[in-house]
C-alpha cells in the first residue's frame, strides 16, 4: 500500500485547477493547517480529477453535489492544507474511506 503524500497548502481558487493528487484511484483529505482540524476526506478512481472540483463554479470543475462543502473551502482555502494516498484500486480507496468515516471526526463525515 502507498503512503499518504506530505501535506502541502491549498491552492487558491485561481489555481485550484492545477492541485495535484492521484491520477488513477485514491483518498485525498483536508485539513486546517493552524489548528489541524480535520475538514473533510474523499476518494475517487480518479483521485486528482475529483479533486479538482472541490471548489465551486467558476473555479473547479465537475459536477459536485455539495455546494456547501465547495463553498467551504473558496472561504476558508487560505487555511487548508491537503494530502493524498494513491491506491491500487478504488475498492482499497473505499476502504480507507470506510475507516475514515468511522473515525466521525471530520467536519463534514460524508
């Protein structure tokens, strides 16, 4: 199994389009860099591309329905950071996600 990527700081919405992560199946979660307060965690086959859409319109892209998660971040980005863990399958993301979700220690636990 991959290990989780360093943290790294959000991108603002200008360059949101360019956050790096997974290309193939992963997990990504967001936290707030000063205080560590986990925000949220998510997993997709195509980890990056999801990503990518987790500010809202005009920024990111896709088709999310979470407005008010992608708002969240567009007010608070400037204190977000983000990590990554590349996985070999999107069953083995779901599974982390499983144990994530269980945790309930996320602000937003979807």
């Amino acid at each position: 199994m991959s290990r989780w990527s360093t943290w790294k700081a959000m991108p603002s919405p200008q360059t949101c389009r360019t956050i790096s992560g997974p290309e193939g199946p992963g997990v990504y979660q967001i936290s707030h860099t000063a205080s560590g307060e986990l925000v949220q965690f998510g997993i997709s086959k195509k980890c990056g591309k999801r990503m990518r859409s987790l500010f809202p319109k005009p920024y990111g892209t896709g088709t999310r329905n979470n407005e008010n998660k992608r708002r969240y971040i567009l007010e608070h980005w400037q204190d977000l950071q983000y990590r990554t863990l590349a996985t070999e399958t999107r069953e083995e993301a779901y599974a982390i996600e499983t144990k994530l979700k269980e945790q309930k220690n996320h602000k937003f636990n979807t």
